[in-house]
C-alpha cells in the first residue's frame, strides 16, 4: 500500500486499502472465502457513484473456489456503483470466471487490464 491509501481493511494475509481519491481499490495477499467475504463486507459501504473505479489486484492470490466467487461478487457491486470499473492484473481464475460467466458480454462497462497467466512448475 503506498501512503497515498488508506487501509479499509488489514489481516495478517490480506490487505485492502482506497486511494486518496477513492478512485482505486488495492487488494493484496492470500485470500480465501472467509476473507473474500470480509472484504465484500468492507467495500459495501465504499462503493459510490464515481465514474471510474479501478481495483488492482496485482499483488492477490486467490486461495479457493469460493474466493473466486466473492471476487465476482465484489466486480458486480463495483459496477452497481461506478459508471465503469477497471480490473488491473487480476489473478487467472478471476479472469476466466469473469468471462466464464458472460460479464464481458455487452457490457463496456467492464474492463479486465493485463490479466495475469498463472506460471506453471516443472517437474
């Protein structure tokens, strides 16, 4: 998190934090369904009507399925609030579950930036 952020919610595995300007989400760790959900429940209330609202996700590792699944619920509440949002470099199975599901059918509203491929180990 850089000083410019304030800190909605810590963890020792996870970290949200919204810039000066409200513009941008940060959200960074390890997160699984428990910490999914607590992290919908601490952007319900910080969710206005900008006209952009960007979430960078560079730094996220979702854990599970079930976090996944949060993700896509935190996106929707995003859009219900914001004319559009931007989802910059969003872990692989966010990306695909996005698609997956036809939330980038249509809807310009929607943008996914860089989207990161999972490396892959050898054995």
């Amino acid at each position: 998190m850089s000083s410019q952020e304030r800190i909605l919610l810590s963890h020792p595995k996870y970290e949200l934090g919204k810039s000066a300007s409200g513009a941008c989400f940060t959200l960074s760790g390890d997160l699984d369904a428990g910490g999914a959900a607590r992290v919908l429940e601490a952007m319900e209330g910080e969710v206005s009507g900008a006209d952009l609202t960007s979430l960078d996700l560079e730094e996220l590792e979702l854990i599970d399925g079930a976090a996944v699944a949060r993700m896509v619920d935190l996106i929707r509440l995003l859009l219900s609030g914001s004319d559009r949002v931007r989802v910059l470099k969003s872990p692989q199975s966010l990306a695909h579950t996005i698609y997956r599901v036809g939330m980038l059918e249509g809807d310009t509203r929607l943008e996914l930036v860089e989207p990161r491929q999972e490396e892959g180990t050898t054995n």
